[in-house]
C-alpha cells in the first residue's frame, strides 16, 4: 500500500504586523495547491482526507476538484495547537518560538504549555494513537514486537493525507517505527505543498512501510517553494 502526505500551502500567518491564529493561504499558497493537484491528479487513490484547519482544507480543495470527490476531514490530523496569538504583535509568537528552541532537548517535551498550547509530548502521542486507530479501521495493525512489522489487509490500497509538517513529521516517524522526539516537525523538513510517500515493503511475516520520496517539491517553480 501506499500513504501519501501532502503539507500546506504558504499560509499568511501575519497580516499588518499581528499574528492570526486559523490563516488562510497566501496567493502563493494557493498556486502551490492547484499545482500540488495538478502533479497528483492523475493517480488513483481509495481515499483523500484532509485535517480540519482552514489551510490545509484550502490546501486539498483543488485536489478533491481534480478527483471529482466531495471533502472529507480527519480531526486527528490537526496540527500541535499553539498558545492563543490573534492579534497580538507578531514578535510575541517569535520569541516564545525562539526560546523554546534554546530549551534543553528534554525540556521541549512541555513545549509552549506555559503559554497555553498543547505539550509537544501530548501532541505525539494524539498522532500516533489517531495513525493508529485510523490505520486499523482499515485492516492495517502493527504486529506486537520490537521491530516495526504490519499486517496488512489490502497491500494496494492507497490514502492521501493533506495535513501539517508536524502532523505529517509525526505520521513519518510512527510509520516507520522511529523513537519520537520532542521537535519531529524539525526532523523532517517539509516545505509548503510537498509530497512525501511511504509504501508498504513486503517481509517474510507482513509488511514494513518505506520512505520512497520526502518532501518533493519538483512539481512547485523555484520562486514557489517555501517553508
């Protein structure tokens, strides 16, 4: 089987000098979706779900126009929810971002909870269990063991996901059966509208899922592609 993960598009984070919350895509954002749509839109997928935050809708929206699918929404693809910043001045979200950068690598698990937003560690933990919930109403269960080994019910099933780079960072490391760490959305760096896949590899006693592209930006002009 194969799971595609497609990031956002550029959103517009500041208008004016304050922050916003739930943005909308930038004009680039939005040429970056319809071209994310236009290099999918001739595969073939069972299912396309998108997370439930504005830019990641406005983000899969063209891709469902290209299907000719209505929108669906997966709320456990949310991104890690941040402290409350609308219309606040922009540089009050940039120096909590830079000071828990400094932290100490054990330290960032808390992550921005002083502040009001969802611990990283708890943030991990709601992926992982939502990937694997979502993952078994399917008929796709990890077989219990040290090493990352699946069954598998339906090998050629194929799934889009049009979610965040923490999201998508977090889906990549469980997948794959990587010890979490408290800053997965910088382990793996995924611009705007890329494309990341992870197939099936078949074992002697299941499956185990590969990386076979990160972050491809290939489809997106080079004044396009952004982080």
């Amino acid at each position: 089987m194969e799971i595609v993960l497609v990031r956002h598009g550029e959103p517009e984070w500041v208008i004016d000098g304050l922050n916003i919350d739930h943005p909308r895509l930038t004009e680039r954002g939005r040429r970056q979706a319809a071209r994310m749509a236009e290099a999918l839109a001739e595969e073939s997928f069972d299912e396309i779900f998108a997370s439930p935050l504005e830019r990641a809708r406005e983000t899969a929206a063209p891709l469902y126009t290209r299907h000719g699918r209505d929108e669906v929404v997966e709320d456990w693809l949310r991104e890690i929810r941040s402290p409350v910043w609308q219309g606040t001045p922009r540089e009050k979200a940039d120096v909590a971002f830079a000071e828990e950068r400094r932290k100490p690598a054990q330290d960032r698990w808390q992550g921005l909870a002083d502040l009001g937003g969802e611990p990283n560690r708890d943030f991990i933990d709601r992926i992982r269990i939502g990937c694997e919930q979502f993952l078994g109403e399917r008929g796709i269960e990890r077989i219990p063991g040290e090493l990352p080994v699946w069954n598998v019910a339906t090998p050629d099933l194929r799934i889009c996901l049009v979610a965040h780079a923490g999201t998508n960072s977090a889906v990549i490391s469980y997948l794959l059966g990587l010890q979490p760490t408290p800053w997965e959305w910088d382990r793996f760096v995924l611009g705007h509208a890329s494309i990341t896949r992870l197939e099936t590899l078949e074992l002697g006693d299941g499956f185990t899922f590969a990386l076979t592209r990160l972050a491809d930006v290939e489809h997106l002009a080079a004044d396009d592609r952004t982080r």
